[in-house]
C-alpha cells in the first residue's frame, strides 16, 4: 500500500492508484488475473486443484517472474527469448535487447512514444512480430514495441534479458 505515490503512477496512469501487488503476494497465492471483468482471484497454493490449465515455467530472478518464450521474427527468424512478466505494463510485447545490442526491429515500423515510465517518457519504434509462442500457445501477428535500447536495454540490470510481456498477452 502506497501511502503517498512517489512514483506519480496515478497521473501517468489517470486513475487513483492505491498499491502495487508484488512478489510476496503472487508468490504465497495462485492467482487468476481475469482482464474483462477487472477481477484478481487468490488461493491458497495447497489447496489449488486445477485441472485443464496448463502450466507454464516461470523463473524467479532477483524476486521478478521471467519466462521463456519462442518468437518468429522476419528479421531474427525463430528466437527464444527471456521475458519478465509485467501485468501493470498496457502493452503486447516489448523487446528491449538482443545480446546487449538493440533489438532488430522488422519492417514496416513505426517511430512513437510507448509509453511512460518511472524513468520518464519511453521512445521507440512499433511493429509486429509473426508469431509468439508460451508453452503450447501461439499467438499471430503481434503488436510489439522496440524502446531506445538506450532508455531501456542498456539500464537493465539482468543479463541476457530480452524483453517484457504486457497485459495485452497476458489476458489471453
């Protein structure tokens, strides 16, 4: 619980922010995060009886979830990439890095702003991806966001990080 925002997150955001849900809490719970109905749902992990989910590996790195995911590139072919997972992030996909060099971005692209964050304003490119692969889920023609490696993949502190996925994969 926040008792004052330092992080100016509400007015970035437009809406009051009260908190932020971290490690602690998805680490002690199963969580469901359902996006259309606005709803966050926790359990106890022992007593968790899921049956038709499947799932899906995530590393804890430095208390942050990571997962890896296989990506199909015009510009890197197929690539299996390390993501951490940020469900307050609006976006599809970003790809901040590859091997400590900015990420290929395909063609056609676009030049915007993506977004804002706590460092500030975030520049970059916008194009797609053709194909997005977690676990047994693929998932076509994807909006993907390329930071200024500058801004972004150069301030990382996790080697060999690639990228972040965002609320827009998540909620499917």
């Amino acid at each position: 619980v926040l008792k004052e925002d330092i992080f100016n997150l509400s007015s970035y955001l437009g809406l009051t922010i009260h908190g932020i849900l971290g490690n602690y809490f998805f680490d002690s719970f199963t969580v469901k995060v359902n996006y259309m109905n606005e709803k966050i749902t926790y359990i106890r992990s022992s007593r968790f009886k899921g049956s038709s989910w499947e799932k899906i590996e995530v590393t804890m790195i430095d208390q942050k979830p990571y997962l890896f995911a296989k990506i199909n590139s015009k510009v890197t072919g197929s690539l299996n990439t390390k993501l951490i997972i940020d469900c307050g992030a609006s976006h599809a996909l970003s790809l901040e890095s590859l091997n400590q060099h900015t990420f290929p971005v395909p063609e056609p692209y676009i030049d915007g702003n993506l977004g804002v964050g706590l460092n500030g304003t975030i520049q970059g490119k916008i194009s797609r991806i053709e194909e997005l692969q977690i676990g047994a889920f693929k998932i076509k023609n994807v909006l993907t966001s390329y930071p200024n490696y500058e801004d972004i993949g150069a301030k990382s502190t996790v080697i060999n990080r690639n990228g972040n996925l965002g609320a827009n994969i998540l909620n499917k």
